[in-house]
C-alpha cells in the first residue's frame, strides 16, 4: 500500500504546476491533500476524480481557505467529513476514510504564526484532538494520520532551531503535544522510524532562498498507530518540482487494501 500525502497550497495552482500529472505516475492507494483552497464549483472533473480515484473532500465555509480531501484508488466502506468540533470543521480540517479496521486520516492543523489569536485556535484544535486520536485507537481501529500538523518535532526536523523556539510551530508547546501523542497517544512518527537523517524537510518558507539553501521544516507526517506503523518499510520526500511551499510524502506499508 502506497499512501502519498501532500499540502497544495492551492489545488488549482498545484494543478498547474504539475502536480496531478506527477500522482498519476506514482500509483499510490491513497492520496491525502491539505489545503485546497477551492469549494464545490472551483472543483474540475480532473480534482474531483483524477484517472478513476475515488475523491472525498471536506471544504471549509470560507472561499479559498483551508480544506482537505482524499483520493483513494478503491471504494471505502466509510466516509467521514469534520470530527465533530463545528468550530473547526466549518474550516474544512478532516476527511476521515474507512477500510475495514484501518481508518486513513487528512488533516490540516491551524497554523499560528500570522496572529496570537490564530495560535489559540491552534490550541484549542489540539486540545480537542487529542482525545479524538485517542478515542479512535481505543476503539480498535489501525489509523494512518496524514497531513500538515503545522509543528515541526524535534530539532532535527527544522533548520534554523534556536531561531525559532519562540515562534509558532517549534514551541515547547506545541512539541510536548506531539511528543504526548508519540508516547502515552501510542502513534508512531512513521518517516522518522525509517529515516532518522538531519535536513529532511516537507515545508521551507517562499522568503529569501529557503527553497534552494534547504532551510526548511518537518511539518507534513504519516502517523500510524504501532501495528500499521510496523508495516512501514520505505518513505521519501519528493523534491524534484515544486508544486507548492510543500513538498509531498510518501510512504509504503506492507498492507494491501481490499478492491471492489
């Protein structure tokens, strides 16, 4: 099983650099996007169903602002849009689909970093969305989380570290709240666990030449609980083209999802 995740910054702005021309090379099972920017009417045939895939997406309220999808290569048994906080799912932040017990997550955290009150609502999204991890896992269920967490973990998944531990994103904060769900949570940072090398970045900043210098940031993950976690054997980050300010993951798993 081949699950690529990625944030666009734009659908159609990732369309026209490429990007769905890129997954269509890939085969991937699954597809995670963050950050569509596009409602309903914005969507083309080709976003809503890029060469067969089944699309499911979660559109936020706001035009042009937030909003997740999936796109997998088979039917799901079940589809789950917004984790019930209206507060964040009127932003577009979760697509939840269900195969049998494994449940593949795309979820778009808020970022903090244009105001303080943007950084409550940070908090608040993960103050609540903890105990939805924790409450899917302890009902049983495998779940491979992906998406933009907007934190960047340990200081080997950001560049310029001791610049940035007071700003939104690197805060103790906010990385004692991944490490709490990577300990007591039972969830596995699953390109981590394959890949422990310094500089490998999913995020750099369009100022300056952070693209081209590397100065970038760890922020788009897979995270698995332990038992699909396990299955995981390769993982990269593709860098080839720029489709946005992301650059998408991918990781295969010794899994084989049901056809229809």
């Amino acid at each position: 099983m081949r699950i690529i995740t990625g944030n666009l910054n734009g659908v159609r702005s990732a369309a026209k650099k490429g990007f769905f021309d890129w997954f269509g090379k890939q085969d991937a099972d699954v597809l995670c996007v963050q950050e569509l920017k596009a409602i309903l009417p914005d969507m083309t045939p080709n976003f809503l169903k890029p060469y067969g895939y089944h699309g499911y997406f979660h559109y936020a309220e706001k035009k042009g602002y937030s909003g997740v999808g999936i796109y997998t290569r088979y039917q799901p048994d079940e589809i789950l849009l917004g984790f019930g906080y209206s507060e964040f799912d009127s932003e577009g932040r979760y697509v939840e689909v269900r195969f049998g017990n494994l449940s593949i997550l795309s979820v778009y955290l808020p970022s903090g970093s244009s105001s303080e009150e943007r950084q409550l609502v940070k908090y608040r999204f993960m103050a609540v969305f903890m105990p939805h991890l924790e409450a899917l896992r302890a009902g049983g269920r495998e779940i491979i989380l992906c998406g933009d967490i907007n934190i960047a973990h340990k200081e080997i998944d950001i560049k310029n570290w001791k610049g940035n531990l007071k700003n939104s994103g690197f805060l103790p904060q906010e990385r004692a709240w991944l490490t709490q769900l990577f300990n007591e949570g039972g969830y596995v940072d699953v390109f981590r666990a394959l890949d422990t090398r310094a500089e490998q970045y999913t995020w750099w900043s369009n100022r300056g030449q952070a693209y081209a210098k590397n100065v970038g940031w760890r922020i788009d993950y897979q995270i698995a609980t332990t038992r699909i976690a396990e299955k995981a054997y390769m993982a990269s980050i593709f860098r080839d083209i720029k489709f946005s300010d992301h650059a998408p993951l991918t990781i295969d798993y010794h899994h084989r999802l049901k056809s229809v």
